[in-house]
C-alpha cells in the first residue's frame, strides 16, 4: 500500500516536470532572442579582467547564471552550524572565529593567536557572548602552522581546548579537494559580518561566488554579486570557516571591512568579500594533528552534519532548485533544473 502511495506521487511528479518543460520549450525561441540581446548588451558594457580586480563598484548587466550557494548575509540558527565557535578574550571581547575539527581542537588563524590573549571559545551559540546554551571551552594552548613566520599568507593555527562531551557540538570535516579550480561557490560562517557598530556579534552566513581566475598564488577569492538584496554587505570576520558539501574548504584570513547598503540582480558590483586560504594548503599538518589528539581519545565528536542535518539539507536543496524554477516571476524553466529537481525528489521520497 505504501509503495503504491508513493508511486502515485512519483507519477504526478512526473506529469508536473513533463508540463513544465513544454512550456520552456514552447518559449525557446522568445529565449534565444532575448539571450541575443543581453549578449549584445554585455559586449557593449564589458570590462577588462584587470578592472574587474581592481574596481569593487563596476555597473555591467548580471547575465550569468545564478550560483545556487551565493546568497547574502544571513542570521544562522542555533544548531544549524554546531562546528563554529567565537575565540574570545580575558575580558569577554570577541576576536575571531574558529571551527572545531576535533575534539579539543579549534582550528582559526595564526594571526589571532598572535596578536591577541586568547582565554577561552564559545561553542553551541550564535551570540559571541555567555548566555544559558553557550558552551565554554577553556584555551590550554595554541600552535600556529610551522611555516607562518616566514611566509604569512599560511594563515592557519590551532587552538587546543577542554575536551567535552556535549552532543549539540560536532566537528567539521576537512576536504579532500586538492585543487580550488573546481570550487565554484562555498559559504563561509562568522559573527558579526556586516556589523557597523560596537555590539553584540551574531553568527550570520553568507554564500560566496569564487572567481580561481582572481586568485593569488594559493588564496582563494569569494565575491558576492548579482544577488537583489538590502542587507549591508561587507565581512568584518576572520578564522570563519568555509564550506561546501558539508566539508571544511578553507578559512576566511582576511575580510572586506568596506560595507555597501544593497545589489541588484540587474547590475554588477564586482564585490571582492574575502581571502580564503584552502585546506589543501595545510591538510597534511592538519590531518597530522588531528591524529595524535584522537589517539586514545574516549569521547570523539560527531561529524557535521548529523542525521537530521541531513534530512533538513536535503529539503533545503529542494528549496533552492525550486526557486530557481519560478515561472510566476517570468523565468523559465531549464531542462537541467528540472532533471535535478527530480532526482532531488527521488531521493528525498527514496523511492
């Protein structure tokens, strides 16, 4: 009876995705025109490669697609990244952020180790302050990556904290990417990421666009554009942690601190949002570390994500492939959203 059940709702599925590619087929020929002239449009506003680097304010129309990750600045949920902790002071002040990679182990920049009095991190939060679900994790010592002194743009640090055994804190797992080439687009978590004033930082998101043609030696660039928003737009963080596919890609190391109040959709603005030093720069280190501190190790953590994490990325895909197959907003539907919609489905129903 239940396989029957969800068979009936695979074939109405099914007849849905059927209807709505006729009618974007039956609308090729309006597209191929309007295409056309959006390409006339972009050869007469083009810029140089060398413009794009070095202007953040450049107007030329947004015509390329819509990366499915790129989003503005965004307020997180509680538990929704359980592998980031706020690295604060001996007065209680924030100073960077950190992502847990393995019980006891916080990894963030080098720089933050350096330059400030790190006391103690603030787990299962999203205000960098004490509060009734903040987990306190004391600092018992910190490395920087062996090569820091020499070369700075190796970024990288660990600090090593009270081992705990609190289940709404996981750790992140650490990519096997070798190469950025093929990263496309990432999100990066921190708090207070467009915060103009002194207060209180809260744990926001934002998805990133990355651009390996900007890219300088092995940092990583993520720009934020041709999104239609009003959220101030800047990142004021460093020691974030970037992700992609529920894997740590890399850390933010340097932020843009110049904020600007909203983007089109329609015009670019070219923003430059963060340097990002990739985890294949440091996995071997990392990895090495992480090893000796599990070794013999009674409580280790569970990796993110868990499995209703799980469950609540899989609607929250579905979610993005949907909006991007709005056909009340004029948009039509391409044949690869639709093909993905419904393997999507497929896999969500597990039929």
């Amino acid at each position: 009876m239940k396989q029957g059940f969800v068979s009936l709702h695979l074939l109405a599925i099914l007849m849905l995705l059927f209807g709505m590619f006729n009618t974007c087929k039956s609308s090729e020929d309006q597209e191929d025109s309007e295409l056309g002239d959006a390409e006339n449009d972009n050869d007469s506003m083009s810029i140089s490669a060398d413009d794009d680097k070095d202007n953040d304010a450049v107007n030329k129309n947004c015509s390329r697609s819509q990366n499915s990750l790129t989003h503005e600045i965004q307020q997180a949920r509680l538990g929704q990244f359980p592998f980031v902790v706020a690295v604060m002071s001996e007065q209680n002040e924030y100073l960077c952020s950190g992502a847990l990679v393995s019980n006891g182990m916080i990894l963030t920049t080098a720089t933050c180790l350096k330059e400030y009095n790190i006391s103690y991190v603030l787990a299962n939060t999203t205000k960098a302050v004490k509060g009734d679900n903040a987990i306190i994790l004391r600092v018992v010592y910190s490395v920087k990556f062996p090569t820091f002194q020499a070369d700075e743009t190796k970024d990288v640090g660990i600090l090593y904290v009270d081992r705990h055994n609190h289940s709404e804190v996981t750790r992140i797992r650490i990519s096997n990417y070798t190469a950025s080439k093929g990263l496309a687009e990432m999100e990066a978590i921190g708090f207070g990421l467009n915060l103009e004033t002194h207060g209180t930082r809260e744990l926001q998101y934002v998805g990133f666009e990355h651009r390996p043609a900007y890219d300088e030696g092995d940092i990583m660039k993520g720009y934020l554009d041709c999104i239609e928003t009003k959220v101030v737009t800047c990142f004021r963080d460093t020691g974030s942690p970037v992700i992609f596919n529920n894997e740590l890609v890399g850390i933010v190391i340097k932020g843009q601190p110049d904020c600007i109040k909203e983007m089109s959709s329609s015009y670019s603005v070219n923003k430059a949002m963060a340097n990002i030093l990739p985890t294949y720069v440091f996995k071997t280190w990392l990895d090495d570390r992480i090893a000796k501190n599990e070794l013999n190790q009674k409580v280790t953590l569970v990796a993110y994500p868990d499995v209703a994490q799980s469950e609540n990325e899989k609607a929250k895909k579905i979610r993005r492939v949907l909006s991007h197959i709005d056909t009340s907003s004029g948009s039509k539907p391409s044949f690869l959203n639709i093909f993905v919609l419904m393997s999507l489905l497929l896999h969500f129903f597990k039929v």
